[in-house]
C-alpha cells in the first residue's frame, strides 16, 4: 500500500528470502507475529528466471506451513515434494539486481 498510511493501520511488511522451504518456513513463522507480512521475489518466475544459479538444499523442510497464500503453497509444495528437481533453492543473493528494482517499484507502486 502506498503512503501515508491511515492512523491505527499496520505498517506494511514485506519479506523477501531464499525460494526454498526454509525460505518458506520463515515467511510462515514472520506471518505468525504479522499476518500482514507480503512476500516478494519467491515466485515460480523468479524461481526459473535464474536457472542457471540454482543450488541444492541441505535438509529441506517437510512440515506444513498453514500461513502461506495459495501462490506460495503451491510453489513450497513444488520444493518440498521436489516435483521441479530433487532439494531445489535459489537464494536470494543471486537474484539479478535489476529484479529487485522492479519489484521493489511495483511495492511503492502500490502492486502485488
């Protein structure tokens, strides 16, 4: 949401982290405190925008995680059930700069 924000509103939250289920696992918990909290970048497009920086995560997380919307379940379910390939991540500092830019626009914008 755009600024100014009307007085009592909660302050908007954002949360960009590793597309992979420990990624995943801390947006839950953050939503545990904040329910308000918006991810960014940990999207599929992203996801297979940077293929080639893709790595291997150790010990993936398995247990559900019931505060993710339905765009973000679908995509840790892909992870954790390894449907893409067997213990996928990206972590969020190989995400082309130029990424970040775009989207951290389309937040000040006011955009999903």
């Amino acid at each position: 949401m755009p600024w100014p924000r009307p007085a009592g509103s909660p302050a908007a939250l954002h949360y960009w982290g590793d597309i992979d289920t420990h990624g995943f696992a801390i947006l839950d918990q953050l939503r545990g405190k904040f329910a308000q909290v918006e991810s960014f970048l940990m999207d599929r497009q992203t996801l297979m925008a940077h293929r080639a920086l893709r790595g291997e995560e150790e010990k993936p997380a398995l247990h559900d995680l019931p505060r993710l919307d339905a765009r973000e379940r679908a995509l840790f379910d892909e992870l954790r059930d390894n449907r893409i390939r067997r213990a996928l991540r990206l972590e969020q500092e190989r995400i082309g700069f130029h990424w970040v830019q775009a989207a951290l626009a389309r937040i000040a914008d006011g955009e999903r």
